[in-house]
C-alpha cells in the first residue's frame, strides 16, 4: 500500500487573495433568494456527484442547476457573482464542488477578464490587487504609507553624479559622502601647504 501523506504548500511572498477576481461585477448586492435556492439544489445533488463519479451525470446535473437557478429572474452573470460573495466573502466555505462544476468556466472568465484590466501591482509591497480606480496604483494596506512623508530625500552628487539620501531637513548637502571626503582632504593639503609657507616667509 501507498502511504498517505499530507501534502503543505507554503505561499509565501504572495499576495493575498481578493475572491473579486472571481467577479464580473464586485458592486453586486447579495440576495437571499440566490444563495438560498443555490444552497437547496446543492444539498439535493451533492449526494450523487459523491456517489455517481462520472462526468456525463456531472454535467447533466451542473446543466439542471444552471438552469433552475436562472428562475430566480437573474442573468447567469449576476448569479455567478452573488454565489461568489457569498461563498468566498461572507461564508469561506471550503465546500464548493457544486458551485466550481456548475460555474467553473464563468469564474474563469472572470479571472481572465479581471487579471488584464482590474489587477496591478502595489508600487510599494509588490503585492497584485484590485484596483477601485484607473490611476490607482498603491494596494490599501500601504495607502497609509504613501501618504505619509518620506523621513529622507534623494539627491545627486555634484561632483561624481552618484545618487545620495539625507535627511529632508539637510539643506545644505551637494555631495555624496566619498566626494564631501574628498573635499575636506584636499581642503586640509592645502591649509597645511599655506601654513609651511607662512612659516618660511617668517
């Protein structure tokens, strides 16, 4: 026999995961009706995805759900996104065989759609996230950060053009800290060279 072993994956440096991307539209209000008669049709069929696996009853009866729940008056697209509000935003619940069977290919659409035009990447953490507006491009946990004021600025070396950080007070730095180094040596030779000929001439 093959042992069983539990398998761990470790996720990180990834983002976090938004179910918006499930969603053609996030805006959309959860109604009862939806969630409910969904919750109904995946009792009454669950037991025969389990018992039955065989992928010509999956289909027929992914086909029957999809079917009765367009009674609810909605379009497919509006109940796709009520279920995944529902099932990923408001319950969690890890039990979604029914819902991924009947919906699977609407999701992935959605993904596709939303991963081009409403995903970009934080400027600050690197982390994907759903942008609310065109020009947005810092997630919410580091909008605070970007709001605040940078503790140093960044300026370049007059003499070697080599990019230096001081503080935001510093007004009077022009060079990087080799050339300012550099600066004060060459001013010391030359106070020392003075200071010989001084003593010369006397």
């Amino acid at each position: 026999m093959i042992p069983r072993k539990s398998l761990k994956f470790k996720f990180d440096g990834m983002s976090e995961f938004d179910y918006r991307t499930l969603m053609n539209d996030p805006n959309i209000r959860i109604d009862t009706r939806v969630t409910k008669k969904f919750a109904a049709l995946s009792r009454e069929y669950k037991f025969n995805y389990n018992l039955n696996n065989n992928n010509d009853n999956e289909q027929y009866i992914a086909s029957y759900i999809r079917k009765s729940m367009l009674d609810t008056g909605y379009p497919e697209s509006d109940i796709v996104d009520i279920l995944v509000k529902e099932l990923f935003g408001v319950r969690k619940t890890k039990k979604k065989l029914v819902f991924w069977s009947c919906y699977g290919d609407v999701v992935l659409g959605n993904i596709q759609k939303n991963i081009d035009s409403r995903f970009t990447t934080c400027n600050y953490c690197g982390a994907r996230f759903y942008k609310q507006r065109k020009e947005e491009m810092v997630c919410p946990k580091c909008k605070d950060k970007s709001l605040e004021k940078p503790k140093t600025k960044a300026l370049i070396c007059v003499d070697c053009g080599t990019p230096f950080e001081v503080k935001n007070s510093n007004t009077r730095s022009v060079r990087c800290l080799n050339c300012q180094k550099a600066i004060y040596k060459e001013r010391s030779r030359v106070s020392m060279l003075m200071l010989r000929k001084s003593k010369l001439k006397s």
